[in-house]
C-alpha cells in the first residue's frame, strides 16, 4: 500500500526521538514570548507543508522557536517566513503573501515547504545526530513529492543535507561534488534542477549578507523552471 503524506505528517508530529529537543520545544511552548503570552503554542515537531503534487520544494532548516513552533506551520509567524511567503507570492507559489497561523487562509500552489529538522534547536543549531534522526522524514517526503522539477535549499546545511538524500532517492547532481554558494544552481537527473539560497532569517537579512532582491532571483529561476519543465 503506497504511503501519503498525511502519514508522514502523522509520524513527524508523534516524533521524540531527541531528548535534547524535545526539552527544548515545550519549554519555549510554556515560556512564550510576551508578545504571544495569551497564545497556545504548538510547541511539538512541525510537518511539511504543501500539496503532494508540488513541482517546487523549498527546503529549510528548522522551525523558529516563535515563529513555526508558536503557530505549527513552516515558516509561519516570524521574519523568515514573512520573506519567504512574499516572496513564493509574488511568483505565482502562494495564494498570499502573509503567513501568520496555521487557519489564515494561505494555500501553497505547485509548492511544498519542509525542512531537514522538525523541532526548534537551542540557538538554531541541530547537532548531526539531530540531523541524522530527522532524516528519514525529509526521504520519504522526496519520495512522496514524484513531480518535484526544483528544489530549493535555504542555507548551508539545508543544502549539504539535501544533496545526498537526493542522490538517495535516484535524483543526483550531476556535477559530483556541488558546493553551497548563494544563487547556484545544479542540473539534477532527469532534467531536474537544484536551487540554492542564504538563509532568509533575520540576521542574513539584517546584515545584508542577503537581500530581498537576491532571495527573489533565486525563486525567479525556480519559476522560469517549474513553468519552462
């Protein structure tokens, strides 16, 4: 029996598998920020998001501990989901451009957003143990997700994470060693295509080590892609 990604969903948010974040995620739950203290915050690990049919994946890092861990939705309720949404908005990816809870309205179009770790980690750091164990949600994502034709790495780790989970899955680079740098972009078997980004959270953007017209370059190419595929 073939495998949805409803069950993938279930088993990321039934997952403790790290102590260490798991500890972590429901003691920012019972703080809260002040500016959310009269919220319930999701405070468990949070699943990808997006339609089974997406021929774009966008590929994070973590959940924010305000941010995604508050609202239970990728990139939902902070400031890199704030570029990121307006950004998938503005080229035809999202019905709108603000993300703020789970039952705002936003609808992905021809997109799936995940990430490589599913629980907020201390100082935005998952360990590679960490990395490890999460894993094996982000294959069976990739698995799921047939008609993918661009991925989207956002980051470093995002990246060197994707890169063998997708040569796992059958769909490899076809330059062997690809190396992470803002705005590359790998040809991927079977006429696929591998994006790659900075970050968008707040200290890249801040520091302008990534602006919004360089994050909007890359999700331009992403759409001459998915639309030329």
């Amino acid at each position: 029996m073939r495998e949805s990604l409803s069950e993938v969903e279930r088993d990321v948010v039934r997952c403790a598998e790290c102590p260490r974040l798991v500890r972590h995620r429901e003691e920012i739950a019972r703080r809260k920020r002040r500016a959310y203290a009269g919220e319930t915050y999701w405070g468990r690990p949070v699943p990808g998001f997006g339609r089974g049919g997406a021929r774009l994946v966008v590929v994070g890092l973590a959940p924010g501990a305000h941010g995604s861990n508050r609202t239970g939705r990728m990139f939902t309720g902070d400031a890199s989901g704030d570029l990121l949404y307006r950004t998938l908005h503005r080229y035809g990816f999202a019905s709108q451009a603000r993300a703020v809870s789970r039952d705002d309205g936003l609808e992905l179009r021809d997109c799936f957003v995940t990430a490589i770790v599913r629980c907020v980690p201390p100082g935005n750091r998952p360990n590679r143990e960490e990395i490890a164990r999460c894993r094996p949600f982000l294959l069976r994502e990739l698995r799921l997700l047939r008609r993918a034709r661009v991925y989207v790495a956002l980051g470093r780790l995002a990246f060197d994470t994707l890169v063998p989970a997708l040569r796992e899955i059958g769909r490899p680079p076809l330059e062997e060693r690809p190396r992470f740098r803002h705005g590359a972009r790998f040809d991927l078997s079977g006429g696929r295509l591998l994006l790659a980004s900075y970050h968008p959270s707040r200290q890249n953007t801040q520091t302008g080590r990534l602006t919004e017209p360089m994050f909007r370059a890359v999700f331009r190419a992403a759409r001459e892609a998915v639309s030329g595929a």
